[in-house]
DNA sequence: GATTTTCAATCAAACGATTGATTGAAAAAA
DNA sequence: TTTTTTCAATCAATCGTTTGATTGAAAATC
C-alpha cells in the first residue's frame, strides 16, 4: 500500500494492530504534528521518523516519498472531520429536508456546538487547521480533495438546514456566503488564538472561555438566521 | 541599516530613490510573494534574489541574512496595514469617545467596507495574509511585534466603536469576542477563496462578487450590532 | 513435524542536490 | 579617493531519497 489510501481504505487500515499499522499510524501522526507546527517545507523527514520513532526509509516505504505522506495526512483529516461532523454528514439530505425552522435552527446550534467544542479543545485541532491554512488551501489538487471529500457534502447539507430555519431558497447565494461567513467565526477565533488570549487577558482556554466562546457566537449567529429569515415565509 | 527598521523607519527609507532602497523594495516585494506562497521555510533565499533580479549576497548585506528579510517584510505589513487601517488609527481615541450610537456604527460599517475592498481587491493581501498565517502567527516574538504594533491599538479603538454603537461597556469581554468574531468573518472569506469560488460557482471576485460579500457581511455585522445593543441603554 | 523458501518490514549508511551564509574582488556612487 | 553596493565563487550543513543487508514470521516443500 504505497499510493495514498481513500479516507474509508485509510481508517481499515490504522485501524488493524498489525506492526505495519503502527508504524503508519505513527508516521502521520508525527507528520500531523511536524507539518502543522513548522509546516510541509519546514519540516525535515528525518524529524518526522524521529518523533514517531520509526525509520527514515519507512516514509518510502510506506507512503511513496513525504509527499505520499502528505496525502495520507490530508485523507486521514479529511476521516476525522467525517467523524466530528458525521451528526451532519450521516443524516440523508431528505431527512433534513422537511425539519421545522425551529428544529433546523437547533440542529444548526448543535453543529455549531460540536464544531466550537472541537476546534478550540481537541488537541489535534490546532494541527489540523494549521496544516490546512498552511499547506492544503495553496494546491489546487489538494483543494480539490478537501473539496470533494468533506467540504461540498458537509455545505450541502448545511445549506439545507440553512434554508429550513431561514425559509430562503437552497440556491440562494446569500445563503451559501452566509454559511462561510459562520464558518469563518468558528475557525478564526481559533485560528487567532494566540491573539486571542493576548487580548482577553486569557492564560488558556479551560470551560469558563469555551463557555464564553459558544455564547458570543451562538448569539452572532442567531442574529444572522434571524436576519436572513425577514421577508420570508416559514413553510 | 542592517537591522530591521521599525514600520515608520521602514517608510522612509522606501521612500528614497538610492540605489539601496531600490534594491531593498525589491527584495521585500520579492521576499513577501516567495514566502506568502511557498513559506518562510520553503522559500530560498536564491529564489528570492532572483525574482527581485538582485545578488544573493545583497540580502545579508541589507537584512543581515534570511531571517533579518523575513522581520522586515513583517514590518512593511505592518506599515502597510496601518496604511489601510488610517481612517480609524488616525482617530484620536478621545475622538471616537462620543460618537452617537448611528454615527459608531456608520464608522464600523465604514471600517469593514475597506476591509472587505483591501483584502479581496488588493493583490498584496493574499501574500499579507497568507504570510501572517503561516508564519508569524507561529511564533511568539513575531506574534507580540504584530500585536502591539498594529493589533492593539487597532482593536483599542474599534472596541470603543463598538461600545459606542451597543451600549455595552468598552471592558466587556462580550465586546471583546464580537470583534473577533467580525473579523474572522471578512478574513475567512478570503482565506479560503478557493473554495468559496468552488462552492459559488465563480470565476473570480470581480465587482458584482465583491458586492454580494459586502452585501451579507454587512447584514451579518449589522445583525450583531443589534443584538448585542439588546437591554443597553444608549446613551 | 522439520526444513526451506518467501516476503513484508526495518535498519544504518550513503547518495546527489540544494540550502543559507560567506568571501574577496570588481563595480558604482559619493 | 573613500565608501557603498554588487557579484561570482565557494563553504559546511542539511535536504529527501536510495541502497543493500537483516530481521522474523508466514507459506511452501519435503
């Protein structure tokens, strides 16, 4: 298996407790973390195979080279945001379909939820955005993989849920902006962290922060549903 | 002048038509496409010199080395950005103290339109931006310069904005978070241009797409403000 | 069951290429 | 002339990759 397995072949795989597994698992793992801190360019593979404790041939080996590496990182991001948004992404389009305004807009809360918790919690999240930001939304292939695989599933349905709580069509094109400009709340508090703290006077973000980041923004973005729900008429 | 000039030394020295200063400007201009592109860690210094059509010695001898071009390509953004930013810097903060409530958020209104313009019409913000991310934002020195340099005062003064269009105190956390939150929204949207260009169907931003992003930034904002003005009492 | 063969996996070592930095002389500017 | 700036050439260090040898367990053969 040396070409960049699919995010489904990929979780089979890391999955099993083979002795190749482990080094795979290891391998990105430690790739996740170098490339998100010091970025694709930045970092040695040598550094890679120390921190994962395995050698600098198995990059070859395994992956085809840092760049097979690269991709298998991307693949296994794009399996874990499937996991942390399955709620969303399990759900068949024509179930959401027909939610109340008020259901949609509280299935719209709990995503927000689950994103906020995740980003500003998870430890890999900070890697994952790192690595994103940095090195995905500069290669068109790379876009496109990200594209296809998570982000126009993960849109379609969001703009469905959208569309139930603010009666506006699913096409509309406000809709989709408006869904990049939420979007954009949740990952540049995140992203800014370090500004963040600075200027909330903030040593971390424990439960009291997370707590106040989920209020700020679940009320930013009530006021936007609300906003777009005017002149329109609830089914 | 090996040592990196502060933002208003910066502009003087550009300014002057030596010989030097016009190598200068061409190795920052150089320095910030490489590195907004490719990555402080990814970009060679021969790659730099070479696009500026200067010697590679000549960035030694001006910046004293690599990392000395990177500082002053992060003071030239600073300058650059303070440049922007002018129309609500340049306001003496006693000065934004009284506004009335319709004329802070006219200012604010003002502020994100010429955000929105610089950040998706000028060509040099997608390296500013790409630039900060990737590698200032990383590093804590790199990061403390940014902040009290441009992000403080900035924020300092745009909160009071906000305090003056709200209601709600200039110490409010709440405050505080809604600016973060403001800001995520226009940077987001152009960090991630390619995919909103993917997920909208567009070619490019011309001016009917810039249009549409100022149109539902402006409601998103504007439905913030009010919501956040709920149960103050404007003064 | 005992022996041999096969093969995925790992390892230390070395490869050529490229990196940022430095040098001292030539050229240009003052 | 004196100082500043540019230049080609060169440096040690590090880069990603490749190599050939070695391991240990499964598969095949006897």
């Amino acid at each position: 298996m040396t070409n960049s397995p699919t995010p489904n072949e990929l979780r089979e795989v890391l999955a099993s407790d083979t002795p190749s597994a482990k080094t795979k698992r290891d391998l990105i793992e430690s790739a996740l973390y170098h490339f998100g801190h010091e970025g694709y360019a930045g970092t040695s593979t040598r550094s890679i195979a120390q921190t994962a404790k395995a050698n600098i041939a198995s990059i070859a080996y395994h992956f085809d080279g840092k760049a097979g590496l690269k991709r298998a990182c991307i693949n296994f991001i794009a399996m874990s945001i499937g996991d942390v948004m399955s709620v969303v992404l399990n759900r068949k389009l024509s179930d959401i379909e027909h939610l109340s305004p008020e259901d949609a807009r509280t299935k719209i809360l709990e995503m927000i939820d689950r994103m906020i918790t995740f980003t500003q919690t998870n430890k890999r999240a900070e890697l994952v955005i790192g690595f994103m930001l940095k090195e995905v939304l500069h290669s068109p292939e790379e876009v496109d993989t990200l594209y296809h695989l998570i982000f126009e599933p993960l849109m379609d349905r969001v703009t469905v849920l959208f569309s139930r709580a603010t009666g506006q069509p699913v096409a509309s094109d406000e809709l989709k902006l408006a869904i990049f400009a939420m979007i954009g709340q949740l990952l540049y508090i995140r992203l800014a962290r370090p500004l963040v703290l600075k200027r909330m006077g903030w040593q971390a973000v424990g439960p009291d922060e997370l707590a106040q980041i989920k209020s700020i923004l679940h009320r930013s973005i009530n006021a936007l549903l609300d906003d777009l729900s005017k002149g329109s008429n609830h089914a």
